[in-house]
C-alpha cells in the first residue's frame, strides 16, 4: 500500500513536481545563499481528509537555525517549527485537518543572516504527506504518528491531459467554487481529448459531487465502463486499442434536471508506474 501522496519523493525526476524556493537541489541537498529558502508542492487531494506531513533533515550550515514543515489550505498556512541542530539526522511533522482538496506542502529553512558568499546547506529525504483517515489513524497524537508510520516512496505519474480542474470553458458549462456546475434534462456525452498510443494502459480518473439523485454518471471507452467509489470518483482501468473515444456519460433519469458538480479530470500511463488497485481511490490529482 502506497500512502504517501506526495510525488518524486527521492527527488530523482526532471519534471517539475517541487517548486524550490531561493535554492537549488544537488546530490541530496538543498542549497542557497538566502536568509530564507525551501521547497513546496501542490496537489489535490481525492477527498477532504486530516493530514499528516513529514520529512527528515540534517543541517549542514551553523547559520540554519530554525525549520518549518508546513501544510497550507486555502490562504492559511499551519506549521510546526523546530530549532536546528547542527549536524544532527532529524525529524520534524505536522498534522492538519484539510478542508479544502487543493493543498500545499512547505519544507521551510531560515538562516541567522543573509550570505553573499557561503552556501547554506541542508540534507531533505523521505518527505511523506498521508491520509490518516486511510490509516485509521485520526485520533493519534503527533509523537506516535512519527515513532509507527514508515515512509513509503510516493507515485510518480503525469496527468496526460493539459489540466486538472474541469474549468467552464471546456465544456462551456456553469462556473462553480471548484470546477463547473452541469445542469441537464437529456442526455450527454462530454468528449475528452487525450493523445493515447495503441497497446499502453491507461487510467482514467473523474473527481465530482452529484447535486442531486436524478440520474446516472460514468466514464467510457467504447464497451468499457468506470468504477464508482463512494458516489464522488469514477475510474476507467483501459487498454488502447485505438478505436475509440473517451468520454464522460451523464444520463438523466427523472422530468427535472439531473445536476452535478464536475470537478477534476486526470489521466495516466499505468504501465511502469506499478499503482495498486487499492490505492486508485486515494491517488491525488496533478
């Protein structure tokens, strides 16, 4: 079970999953000549959940004197702060209920002083952000949660579409708080436009909040149909064959207008990424 929700968690892709902050990363290192630097990543989580963030360091410069693992939600960004301790492997967490999907994670390093000409250096790894309710795991305190939850490597995939939140425009629907709101007597078949190679393995992943009870959503590919998990994610396991579109069916049922909360869309490559079944459901969107 994969239950780290963060992405190149050893640091090893070219893409751009972290943003680095006022540093650069080099042979396992953070390194800046800035009072304060750091690296962040944004995700959208499945589902609203309570959050646990984690990584471990080891400050390399006397001048790093504080440190700050951050979860931000919305414009609020909460912390747990921590004094360095030169040359020394440490830990440092912080836990968070999410009450929004979209959120951020802060790995933060703050020096005595500004440097024109030393480098500040810090050693990062095993950077793990999980979902405690996946864990059973909710009511644990802190200290408990960093003694018995092992770091696991995070999935490394790329959303093969050019966007994640299903904005209006791109079906020319109704403007909501996170992406669009679809209101409908008749049937629909909303086209989703994707690049597939004949023979790869895909998954296909839709995030969205049903209004009302008047109808019926999935996801296709030609005879193929989605998996509902827990009436607000569909998923489409699928091999290319080349012959058909990908689609998402929206059929209402009743004389009044079926309506749904469209949120986000995400496809990915399955085939060298060894995602679990189980996971599928808890797999963040990018």
């Amino acid at each position: 079970m994969a239950y780290n929700l963060l992405f190149d968690t050893e640091f090893k892709s070219k893409d751009n999953y972290w943003n680095f902050i006022n540093c650069k990363y080099k042979n396992g290192c953070l390194i800046s000549k800035d009072k304060i630097f750091g690296i962040e990543q944004e995700i959208v989580l499945a589902d609203i959940t309570k959050l646990y963030f984690r990584f471990n360091y080891k400050v390399l410069s006397s001048s790093i004197n504080k440190i700050y693992a951050g979860i931000q939600i919305g414009d609020k960004l909460y912390v747990t702060k921590k004094w360095a301790k030169y040359d020394v492997e440490q830990l440092i967490s912080v836990v968070e209920n999410a009450e929004e999907e979209k959120i951020k994670v802060h790995i933060i390093f703050e020096c005595e002083r500004e440097s024109e000409t030393l480098e500040e250096k810090v050693t990062i790894e095993k950077p793990m952000l999980a979902d405690l309710k996946r864990l059973h795991k909710t009511t644990w305190l802190k200290f408990l949660l960093d003694k018995t939850v092992k770091y696991v490597p995070g999935y490394l995939y790329k959303n093969l579409l050019h966007y994640s939140e299903i904005k209006p425009r791109i079906y020319n629907l109704e403007q909501a708080k996170v992406g669009s709101i679809i209101s409908t007597q008749e049937q629909l078949k909303l086209r989703i436009n994707a690049k597939l190679y004949k023979g790869k393995r895909y998954l296909l992943k839709l995030d969205y909040i049903p209004i009302n009870e008047l109808g019926k959503l999935f996801l296709n590919y030609g005879v193929m149909k989605s998996t509902t998990y827990n009436k607000e994610q569909e998923y489409l396991l699928f091999r290319c064959t080349g012959d058909y579109e990908l689609a998402i069916n929206i059929e209402p049922n009743d004389v009044l207008p079926y309506q749904l909360n469209l949120k986000h869309l995400m496809l990915i490559e399955t085939e060298g990424v060894g995602i679990e079944l189980k996971d599928i459901p808890y797999l963040p969107f990018i």
